[in-house]
C-alpha cells in the first residue's frame, strides 16, 4: 500500500520520491508441504533461472535459497485439491515466508530481490498450469525506468519583490526533497500556513504559482506538499527552522539518484518538493508583511496571494542509467468460446519499500504490505488452475511492482496492456489481507458499480467462511486512489479493493510474517475465489454506476 496521496502525485509525474493488529504465533515448516509440492516444483524450469546473476551477492540469498530448497525435496505426493479446497493455511504462510524472506531484502523497485521474488511468482504460475501473459512469450512484463542525480551546486531557489532578491543554493540553505524538473519552475508566490489539514488544500486553487508552506511541526508537511502539486502547485518551499546538522542530512539525501518510470521521448515535467531554512528568506518576506513564526503558530489556516514575490526554482540534473523493474502475468484460458476472449485481472503488488538504513533491523519485509496479496494471487491461481473445466471467462494473475514507488507497474500495464484493455471486465485487487479483524475485510469501491451488489450476494451465499466484507471505514484517506486498482478505474474497468487497513507495523521493519493471520487470509482468499468465478461465469460484464464513472472515468480519476 503507498503511502498516501503523495504516491499517486508521484505516478501522475513519473517520479518516486484502524484496528488493533491481531497476532499469530509463526508455523513451523510444514512437511506436507514440501511432499505435495516436491514432485511438482521440480519440473519448473524458472527456479535457477533468475533473470540476473547473482554473483558475489550469493550470501545474502542464502536463507532464501534454502527455503526455495526445502520446496525441491522429492516425497509422496498426493493429489491436490482444487477450487477453494485448495486454499491452504500452511501454503500461505510457506509462500510469504519465501516472499517476506530477509533474505528479499523489502523487495524494493528496481532491485535484484524484486526480480528475484517476480521469478518465484512466475514459478508458482508454471507449476498450476497457467499460460506466460507477458511480453513475447514470457511471465514478465518489463517497464523502462531511468534515474537522475541533483547538481547542487548548479542548482538554486530565487526570489524576487521589485528591486530585491534572495538567491537560496542547494549546498546552502535549502535542499530538494522530490522531483528534478527538465527547465527551471516559476510562478507568483501562494503562502499557506497555520493550521492547515488535507481539508484546507482541497480549498485551494495552486494551479501557476509557486507555494510557500509553514507549518509547525506537528504537521504532516510532506503529505500536505504532496496534496498541493495535487491542486496545480508548480512547486512547493517548506519553510522552517533548520539546524545545521538537519541541512547536512538533507543535502546529502538530495544527492541520492532519483528513479523515474521512462515513458519514451520527453520526460513529462515535474513539480519539486524543497525545504528551506527559513532565515534565508525571514528579511526579504517582511517587505510583504509576512512573519513566518506568527504564521506557523497561526491557530487558524492562512492563506495569502503574494503575487508581488515572483519565485523561481531552477534545478539542474545529470541523467543516469537506464533500468527496468518486472510485471508478473499468467493467465488461465477460459472455457467459453466466446467469453473467454474476455478476463478478469486478480492483482497485488509484489514490492516494497526496502532497506530503513540506521536500524538494526533494517530490513522492511512487508509481510502484510503486500506480499499477502501476492502470496493471495498465487493461490487464487491455484484454485482456479487445477479446476477440471475453468470458468467462462479468462482470468489474468498480474503481480506488479512499483506501487510502492507510485503506482508504476499497474499504470504501465494499464497503459501498455498485453490484452485488449476493453476485454478486462474487472479488476479484483489484493493489497493488505494479513492484519486487523479476524472476521471482516475491508472491500473498497462498491458503490461504483455493481460489483458491490455480486459482492453482497456471494458473501451471503457463504456464512461458513466467517468473513464479512464492510465499506470503506476510512474514506477520508483516499485508499482508492492508493493502491493499483486505480489504474484500472481510470481506464474505465469496475474494480473493488480488499484491504485489512494499516497497523502499527505499517511501513516498518517489523512487518514481519510471524504477525500475519494465515487462517484469517485463507478465509479471505476463498471469499475472493468465490467472488471472482461469479464474474468469470456471469452472462454479463459488471456495469459502472453512471455517477460515478463520469466522476472517476471522465473527471480524470477523482473520486
């Protein structure tokens, strides 16, 4: 799960950047696992064949390796089950105990471990008998990425009020945050100060000018930035207070190379993110009647047009590498002659946030974010492989990457479809199913359409499971347009997104597997089949509710 509105800015520009957790004890290792897989896994052709060469980094996969090994073991296999019977407690938590490994290093985009863990993917695809759904002929869908590193010393903050200027370099008192444009970014300077919450900026009309942001702070600064490119801001200076060990820090983070989705042909400009000491400034802004302090410890929000202090933000850049990071996709055919020229998507998002250098745990796993809606996808793909007949329709199981760092793979696979995008009917998305209550799930989107309506009416037919899907308990945070789903939505396909909220280990390293729920998320799994192969075998396409799709599909993705 991104981490907020900030994520989804971040897509649009091409540049990165709840309840109480329930707590399982880990299983052990799980020997009937390793039986009724061994004589099948052996026969995939994937595993030892990583799409990079390991070399010298051989140690740190070691403990990953021998879990992969455990897999190899040949023993007695019995038959499988198929359909929800085959959705397993102890295979989850053998899945994301490959997945969340230390040893995939937070599964960060790009990264060897990312293309280690779309490998693994693929693998679990191969074994139950689903087709390659990517590019020519293979698993994987590859996107383009290039990164770019700051030239501080070229790079600089000018602001002008008649016959006075200030000039803020990057090595001085000011350093980037987010976002290298291509040409320098001016425009008349917006102050927004005091009190101000996401309420406040949705009020605001930034669109042209340059915003001055002061807030005190215990204020979310960087998500409040985040929200004002939102509302057309071409850039945004974070004033505060600033020792000389925190610009230090911050210049040597801003050096660091910033990684971008690369689209072909012209990079799309980007709006930067800044901070700057706020003495830098202090003098030349009292001419307009502006003290930052009175601002910042305003009880109300404070808004002013200073259209009189013209600000320019000219940073220069060095282009570097070229890169790519993986789409996973396997697809089970349908069995409709017709209708199988139509699919439903199941997807999650395999990445995450990496290494959290400082710590002695640095590793972030992301147990519940996301590999849970991985290790979902894989045993969705399962259930639905080894039917005797599989349903009408298609299904694809796409695995993406980059949703951590703003939604990139999904947006690229809705934007460079290996299907016709018109034949997707519905997107299922799996993103946080591990933590939380252990009797409901979180289904976000339902009123948009009337999948919401399939929903309630598969959820009623199966009691038995003990797994309620709710509404949205957290409107206010725009999880719709923060996980992959909303590429989808913004290309016109119904979605609904199945998320058991954030927690305390939320983006932290102590997102670990012994703390996900597996008996939870195999009932949720099996709700999800249920839910998918009513789709898949329905005589019609799931339809927008009108509103909402003028809203979502033609009002350009706002909710």
């Amino acid at each position: 799960m991104a981490e907020g509105y900030e994520r989804r800015v971040g897509a649009r520009h091409g540049l990165e950047d709840s309840g109480k957790p329930s707590r399982q004890p880990a299983l052990g290792k799980q020997e009937g696992v390793v039986a009724r897989r061994s004589a099948e896994v052996v026969e995939s052709e994937t595993i030892g064949a990583f799409p990079f060469n390991l070399g010298s980094p051989m140690r740190t996969h070691t403990s990953l390796l021998s879990t992969v090994a455990l897999l190899l073991v040949v023993g007695c296999g019995a038959p499988r089950p198929s359909g929800p019977e085959s959705i397993l407690t102890e295979d989850i938590h053998q899945h994301l105990s490959v997945i969340a490994a230390d040893s995939m290093m937070g599964r960060y985009t790009p990264s060897p471990e990312l293309d280690l863990t779309a490998a693994y993917v693929a693998d679990q695809f191969k074994r139950v008998g689903l087709k390659p759904g990517g590019e020519n002929g293979t698993w994987f869908q590859r996107y383009p990425l290039t990164s770019s590193t700051l030239n501080p010393e070229t790079s600089a903050v000018t602001m002008v009020i008649g016959d006075s200027s200030v000039r803020i370099g990057l090595t001085g008192d000011a350093f980037n945050r987010f976002g290298i444009p291509g040409e320098p970014v001016s425009g008349p300077l917006l102050l927004v100060g005091g009190q101000v919450t996401a309420s406040t900026v949705a009020t605001i009309d930034a669109a042209g000018r340059i915003v001055l942001l002061v807030v005190d702070s215990t204020a979310p600064a960087t998500q409040l930035a985040f929200r004002l490119l939102g509302r057309g801001a071409n850039g945004i200076l974070i004033a505060t207070a600033l020792s000389e060990e925190e610009l230090e820090r911050g210049h040597q983070r801003q050096v660091r190379p910033q990684v971008a989705v690369d689209n072909g042909g012209p990079q799309r400009s980007v709006s930067p993110i800044l901070t700057i000491n706020e003495r830098a400034v202090a003098d030349l802004l009292r001419a307009v009647r502006v003290d930052l302090s009175v601002t910042r410890s305003a009880t109300r929000p404070v808004l002013r047009d200073l259209k009189q202090v013209t600000t320019t933000i000219a940073l220069e850049k060095t282009v570097g590498e070229s890169l790519t990071a993986p789409n996973t996709i396997g697809i089970l055919e349908g069995s409709d002659p017709v209708l199988k020229n139509e699919y439903l998507v199941y997807s999650a998002h395999m990445d995450h946030i990496g290494i959290r250098s400082g710590q002695a745990d640095s590793i972030s796993n992301g147990a519940d974010d996301d590999a849970s809606g991985t290790v979902g996808v894989i045993e969705l793909a399962e259930a639905f492989g080894r039917l005797p007949e599989p349903p009408k329709r298609s299904i694809i199981f796409l695995t993406v990457s980059g949703e951590e760092r703003g939604l990139w793979g999904s947006a690229w696979f809705a934007d460079h479809p290996t299907v016709p995008l018109d034949q997707i009917v519905a997107n299922i998305n799996i993103d946080m199913i591990g933590r939380n209550w252990p009797d409901s799930i979180v289904a976000i989107g339902k009123e948009h359409s009337d999948l919401g309506t399939t929903l309630a009416n598969v959820n009623a037919a199966h009691p038995d499971l003990g797994m309620t899907a709710i509404d949205d308990r957290w409107p206010e945070q725009n999880f719709y347009g923060r996980s992959d789903h909303f590429n989808f939505a913004r290309k016109g396909i119904p979605i609904l997104f199945f998320f058991n909220g954030v927690h305390e280990d939320y983006h932290q390293v102590t997102d670990e597997v012994d703390r996900i729920d597996t008996e939870k998320m195999t009932r949720i799994i099996r709700l999800l089949y249920y839910f998918g192969e009513e789709i898949a075998n329905a005589p019609a396409r799931p339809v927008w509710n009108p509103e909402s799709y003028q809203r979502i599909v033609e009002g350009n993705g706002s909710r």
